[in-house]
C-alpha cells in the first residue's frame, strides 16, 4: 500500500532512512494500516498500471478476404 507520511520517522526500515514529512512510501499492508491507524500516515492512491500495447504481425492484423458474390436473378 502506498501512504504518504504525516511526520518524519527517526531511523530507518530494512536499512532504508524514512521518507521526510510528506514524501511517500510502499509498504506491505499491514504495516501501513498500523501507520494509518496511529495517523502517522495517510493513503495515497495506487499508482495507476502502464498500459503496453504490442502491435500483431501484419498477417495477424488483416481481415481474411470475403468473397463477394452477385445476387442471382
């Protein structure tokens, strides 16, 4: 979960100093709910997914032909 930090947290956390006052964080999500719960933080919005597009072979790509047939009369 992503959270923004309400204060500057001494220390560090797996070797890593805290981010200031303000600046954000990814933590797993019990971690950050203890921190949202003693208002330590507050939630940010997840980061939205990239999406890839990869284009297809022009083969893959082309409408096979239709044939065109004439109306009988």
């Amino acid at each position: 979960m992503r959270i923004r930090m309400r204060i500057k947290i001494s220390g560090t956390r797996d070797g890593v100093e805290w981010p200031d006052k303000g600046g954000f964080v990814d933590l797993p999500d019990e971690e950050a709910a203890q921190l949202l719960r003693d208002r330590v933080a507050e939630p940010l919005p997840a980061l939205p997914v990239e999406e890839t597009a990869t284009a297809a072979d022009d083969a893959e790509q082309a409408a096979p032909a239709r044939r065109r047939t004439q109306a009988k009369k």
